[in-house]
C-alpha cells in the first residue's frame, strides 16, 4: 500500500511538470503583473482543479469498463476514434505555445543584453537557432524517457527544481511581496472591466483543458496499468502544480514591489495592452547581482526544467498517438509515406518550430495562443466528457458543425478579447457549451420520440379494426420451438438479449465431418446465418429489390477455442462492436449446450451502391437502426 501511494506521488510530480508548459509557467507571471494576488488564485485554483477533476473522472471511467490494468486503455482506443484530429491539434498548439513563450520571454531578453548580438538579422538567426535547439533537446529527452521511465527521470528533475526554488526563496531580501500584491491597479485592477473579462473564460479553459492533452491520457493509462490510484496520482499533481503557480506568480510580485524601477513591461504594438511576462527574466538578466550569486542560475535553472519536462512528455504522448493511429489506418496516401516517418513526431516539431517562428516575427504575445483554449477546443472537450459519462450521447460526432462552431467561437473571442468587450469573450467561451448540451439533449430527446413512437405504433396495431385492414408486407412470424436440451425455448427468427442477438440451431449429421466433430467450415456458415437475422430483425423493411445499397463482407476472423458435435445445441452472439464514416464491426460468440464458449470473432462490414457497387459512407437507416445496439 506504501508502494503505490509513492508511485502515486511519483506520478503526481511528472504530471505537474508536464502540465507547466508555457502556459502555467509565464501566464502566472502576466496575471500576477496585472491584477495580483488575486488574478494569480483566479488562474492557479481553476487550473488545479481541472487537473484533480480529470483524474477523479477517469478513475471512474477505468473502473466502470471490463478489461483490468487495460480497460482504460482498451476504452480510449473507441473514445478517441472520432477526436483524433483535434488530440493532434491541441498537442501542436500547445507545444508551439510553449516554445514560443520560452523563446520570446527567455531567449529574446537574455540575447538582447548582449552587445555582440546587435542588428536584425544576427537576432532573428539567434531566435530560429533557440526554436531548433528547444526542439531538439525535447526530442533527445522524448527518446531517452519513454512513459515507464518517465516518472523516473522527472522525479529527479523535479528534485532539482525543488533546489532551484529553495535557493531562490532564501535569497529574497527582502522577503515580502510589499505593493506587488496588487499587481498594477487602476484600469489592471481586480474589480476592473479587464478582470472579470478573463475570469470566466479563465475558469472554463481550465476546467476543461485537460481532457484534450494526450499527455494526460497516457498517463493515466500507464497509472492504471501500474495498480495506482489515477485519482491519488492527480490530487498530488493538481496540488504539486498549485505549488509552482504560486510560487511563480509570487516571485514575479515580489519583483514588481521590490524592484520595480529595473524591469520595463512592453506594450504590444498589435492590441496596445501591457504585457509584462518577461519582467523576472529581465530582473534576474541584469546588472543586479554579484558575481558569485547563484539566484539568476537557479531561476534559469527553474525555466529550463519546467520547459524540458513539458517537452520531452509532449514528444511521448506524441509518438505514442502517431504510432496507434498509423498501425491502424487505411488511408492509401498514408501507406505511401514510410511508417518510421508519418509515426515520428518530429515532422511535428518542425511545424511547431515554423509556427513559433511566425508567431514571433508576427509580434504574437502568449495571449493570441491562449484563445484557442478559452474557445476553440471548449466545445470539443465538453463533448468528450459527454461521451464519457452521458447516455445516449455516443452518436457520430458532426465533424462540420463542431469545427464550424469553434471557428465561429474562436473569432468571437478574439475580437472580443482586442476590443476590450466582455459579453463577446463570454459568448465565446459559453456558446460551444450550450452547443453540446444541445447536441446530446437533442439526440436523447430524437431517440426517446422513435422509441415512443414504435411502442404507440406496435399498440396501435394489436387493435382489431385497424389489425383486420393493415397488411403488413415484411411481417415477421415468429414461432416458439422447445430446444432438445434444457434450455427452455427458443425463438426460430432469434431473439434480442440486451444488445446481443441470440440464435440458437442444432447440430446434425451434415454438420460434421468424418470423425464426429462440427466441421469448422460450419462456423462461420452459422455466424452468417445469425447475421441475416440480426439484419431482418434490426431492418424489417430492407427489399432487395428496391435497396439502394447492399451489405458486403470486408474481412471475418474467429478463433477457435472448443470443439462441438452432433446434436450439439449451437447458440450464436452477434452484436455491433463499433462503426466509424464507411465501416461497421459485428462481434460474435459461438456457444455449446453447456453454455461453453466454443469460438468467437469479428467481421467488418462495408456497403456499396445498388447501381455501381461504388463505396458508400454508413447509409442513414443502417445507422439509425444499429446505432440502439451500439
């Protein structure tokens, strides 16, 4: 019990460090710089939070699905299929995020002391060299530490930063914050418009942003798989992560109220607001210290290991999705690039070095970045927490609604955001929100209407007037056999179990081969026969004759795992495993007269149109009559 507890606090440590990327690490300084004390609580507690909250979540997703140390692993495989792009999206811009902001607030201040770098073009060399060096130190670290070593050599990392901070907090003189803690006041003040324009979008960002990170979900995969308490490992890393907010912030408040007349905040040239992320760098690059103090090192120290950690985790997370998602894709144009490339993460950093590199010529400010999280992914993340927890709220994800609603979001934050108007940024904030919980209130409420409307329409028909003028075309005639062992009865046409459809049949001479035994060709003769009548019963109204699509087999695996023999009672499980845009899993269960697990499988299912055999997406009524069995 000791052991895991510590696992749990070794893992709470590296996910603090991999959630303190450029974010965390210099937002805590410009909200600290603008509205103090209490802007540093309104960004840190929510931030926190989000981190506890998705650990507490996940544990009870791990635990509800089948599968052990694997089922939260074997459920993120289902749940990320219709994510995949915006997961890749988050990682790039967040990554891109971080480096920027080390290069912009870190980098740049620390080059532009120096007399020899003088000129333009020797300082924007010095800039695409720093972007590269980043990327490259991140992606020997990511090689280096794969997610079972990981926790291992941030534990150490961690130790040295916890001496970074040690040996900057007794170095303080004085000590107190003094007028630091009300950061800039007057029109930056807590009660100003400016304020509460950044708390509510602040707080939702925060809440949700996690879910998004694939850093997170391998690691609590990898928490699972070790017998560890997701939930312990998070409240640990919520509170660690906590820890380095507040420290952070403060530090940039004791500058402000101790040494205000040594750091120059600057103006952006783009929105006119005040930015002041770099005033602890540029405190601690200065002429300040003697020669022999170790401040400016441990704080530099302190940076390096944040950034380090958030990239070389982003590198894993990355490989780690690159590699799942190429081993299982079909896309032709994918197939011909070489896999070692399309699965490699570093065709990925070298994008997220051109995008810094813009970012910075552009003359971007950390905030410009931020506003994807405060907007564009808000409603991509509620859906997924939906997903997770709600019923009823696993229909196909309307790709072009989504993305078109967090375009639209997206712009409406930033306009509202350099405009200085609140009820704009609040819209883009709160708008996606109330676009799920319409999504999925409107799909319960569709399916509950179909359901209520088959159970009128099945009464409707038992009345005698209206059952002596209906003539139904495709009507099912279902008729009750006694099975030859004890069993109890069984329907000829089968029968719904829950999701599972059951048909039962015997075994006869035919059946078997010279030796006694089921032949094993008979198998997927008896899956194919439990099929159409899954089809029949879930699509009544399907007529061949005048069907614009048809059904054809992909691929069919079974694995055999007992024999059966002659007047055997065979009992076949099939049901829908998954479907994504054009294809379909059935999963399938063969069963003997003792309820022995004799075989099972899957197939993959495709359709075509009726006139060319040409591919087709899903068509609408095979989804609508699947998607219950789902």
């Amino acid at each position: 019990m000791n052991l895991r507890w510590l696992n749990a606090l070794l893992w709470g440590n590296s996910v603090a460090l991999a959630w303190m990327w450029g974010l965390g690490l210099f937002f805590s300084i410009q909200i600290s710089f603008m509205f103090g004390m209490q802007g540093l609580l309104m960004f840190a507690i929510p931030n926190a939070l989000g981190l506890m909250l998705f650990g507490w979540l996940t544990q009870i997703v791990a635990n509800r699905h089948q599968g052990g140390q694997e089922s939260l692993s074997l459920f993120f495989d289902k749940f990320a299929k219709p994510f995949r792009l915006i997961f890749y999206i988050y990682q790039i811009v967040a990554l891109s995020l971080t480096v920027f902001a080390l290069v912009k607030y870190l980098f740049v201040p620390l080059l532009g002391s120096m007399d020899a770098l003088s000129g333009a073009a020797v300082m924007a060399l010095a800039v695409c060299m720093s972007v590269f060096v980043l990327l490259a130190v991140g992606c020997l670290l990511g090689e280096e530490f794969g997610i079972r070593k990981i926790k291992a050599g941030h534990a150490l990392l961690g130790g040295l930063l916890v001496l970074c901070i040690v040996t900057i907090l007794f170095s303080l003189s004085p000590p107190n914050l003094g007028e630091g803690t009300a950061g800039l006041g007057g029109e930056y003040g807590y009660t100003s418009n400016r304020f509460w324009g950044l708390a509510v979008p602040l707080v939702v960002g925060l809440l949700f942003g996690p879910w998004l990170d694939l850093q997170h979900w391998q690691r609590a995969i990898q928490i699972h798989r070790e017998k560890t308490s997701i939930r312990l490992s998070y409240v640990f890393g919520g509170a660690i992560f906590f820890l380095l907010l507040l420290f952070h912030g403060s530090l940039a408040m004791w500058v402000m109220g101790n040494a205000s007349g040594t750091v120059v905040p600057n103006q952006s040239s783009l929105d006119d607001l005040t930015y002041g992320h770099h005033i602890v760098v540029q405190y601690f690059s200065g002429a300040n210290f003697s020669g022999g103090s170790w401040l400016p090192a441990a704080y530099f120290g302190f940076l390096c290991i944040c950034i380090l950690t958030t990239l070389d985790s982003g590198y894993v997370a990355l490989r780690w999705f690159l590699e799942k998602n190429v081993e299982k894709s079909e896309n032709m144009l994918l197939s011909i690039i070489p896999k070692q490339v399309v699965s490699s993460p570093i065709p990925t950093f070298f994008l997220i070095a051109i995008i810094t590199i813009i970012g910075y010529f552009a003359k971007f400010e950390l905030e410009y970045f931020m506003v994807f999280f405060a907007s564009f992914f808000v409603g991509y993340a509620a859906l997924a927490i939906a997903r997770c927890f709600v019923p009823n709220s696993q229909q196909p994800l309307p790709q072009i609604r989504m993305f078109s609603m967090a375009c639209l979001c997206l712009v409406i934050f930033a306009f509202g955001y350099m405009a200085d108007q609140n009820a704009l940024m609040y819209l883009g904030s709160l708008l996606p929100l109330a676009y799920v919980v319409w999504l999925v209130v409107t799909t319960d409420l569709l399916r509950l209407v179909t359901e209520k409307a088959g159970e009128v329409m099945d009464a409707a028909a038992e009345i005698p007037a209206i059952k002596a003028i209906s003539k139904p075309e495709h009507a099912v005639v279902k008729t009750v056999v006694s099975a030859p062992e004890p069993g109890g009865t069984h329907d000829l046409a089968g029968h719904f179990e829950g999701k599972w459809f059951v048909y039962s049949m015997i075994a006869t001479y035919s059946d078997t081969n010279s030796v006694g035994n089921v032949y094993f060709g008979m198998y997927p003769m008896y899956v194919g026969k439990t099929r159409e009548l899954f089809f029949n019963a879930a699509m009544p109204d399907f007529d061949l004759k005048t069907t614009k699509f048809y059904i054809l087999t992909r691929s069919f695996e079974h694995k055999f795992v007992r024999e059966s023999r002659e007047f055997d009672t065979i009992t076949v499980k099939i049901k829908v495993a998954e479907a994504n845009r054009k294809f379909c899993t059935l999963e399938h269960q063969i069963f003997g007269s003792e309820g022995q697990l004799l075989g099972k499988g899957k197939q993959s299912l495709l359709f075509v149109s009726s006139k060319d055999y040409g591919l087709l997406d899903i068509p609408s009524e095979v989804y609508t009559a699947f998607m219950k069995y789902l």
